[in-house]
C-alpha cells in the first residue's frame, strides 16, 4: 500500500514522495530520472503526453500516451487507494493536508545523503498522516495491517533528529 504515495529510485532504491511540479523527476542524488505517474525510468519530456483534451487519467486517444508531465498525481493516489482498498476489503482514507512548502535542492549529489524534514516540517505535514493510519489501523486491524505498519514506518524515517 505504501507504494501509493511513496515511490522508489529505479536506480538507488532510494524513497521519496513528490512535493510539487512536474511528474518528470530527475532530483534524484544518484543522478536518475523516472516518471513519477509510471516509474518508467531514464524518461525524457517526450514521455508525456502533451494534447489538449478531456482525458485526465489514462491513455490519450490521440497519442496513446498514459502519463501527463502536470497531471495531477494526488488525484491519482486517491484513484489508486480506492482500487487497492476494493481488492483488498479495507477502508483507509488519507487526510486532506496543506500544500508542503518546496525544499531546497542538494547541491552535492551523493547516494549517501538521506532526505530528512526538519521536525517542525514532520510535526505539521506527515505526523498527522501516520496518526490518522494509526487511528484506522487500532479500529479496523485486518490482513493488511503489515501493509499500513510498513507504511507508517517509512513516513517515520523523513523525520529528521533533532
């Protein structure tokens, strides 16, 4: 289930979640880029889908391309959630959050450093999220409770110490 809203480097494995702009990530220290709708690696803006028309998820008529550089991919975590949710018999909603504030980039790739949100960050944006999972998980503890506990704990790991 973590995999909804966390996504992994293709190439370091490392786990990040997008903040902002576009769904070409290429922040990455170890130098990768990938989709951050498919996880398609190596991914260039030619990826993308750029017609003009109604369809917002999934494959252009026109194109036949399935992702879209500024798609809106909160929309399509919730999308996601719902479906694993039905497969799955559960029923986890995720808190509605305020917009987190864009972080500085690392001027020194290396696949040593590890992101970290200062704690007051963590206090306001992500512990609610992992009090909310927890509040759900202690109500309704079922077959994917290692499910929610892995994810609770990789939301734990972008605190930072203080």
């Amino acid at each position: 289930m973590s995999e909804i809203v966390i996504r992994k480097c293709y190439k370091c494995g490392k786990q990040f979640v997008k903040i902002d702009a576009c769904n070409l990530m290429e922040s990455c220290p170890c130098g990768a880029k990938q989709c951050y709708i498919c996880n398609e690696p190596e991914v260039t803006p030619a990826h993308f889908c750029k017609c003009e028309n109604s369809v917002k998820h999934g494959r252009c008529p026109k194109c036949k391309k399935t992702c879209r550089q500024f798609e809106d991919d909160k929309e399509l975590d919730d999308i996601r959630l719902s479906e694993f949710q039905q497969q799955n018999g559960t029923n986890i909603t995720l808190p509605k959050l305020p917009m987190i504030p864009a972080l500085p980039t690392l001027s020194t790739p290396s696949t040593q450093q590890v992101f970290r949100l200062p704690p007051s960050d963590f206090d306001e944006f992500v512990q609610p999220i992992i009090n909310h999972m927890r509040e759900q998980h202690t109500n309704t503890p079922n077959a994917n409770s290692p499910s929610i506990l892995q994810a609770m704990a990789q939301l734990e790991s972008f605190r930072r110490p203080e």
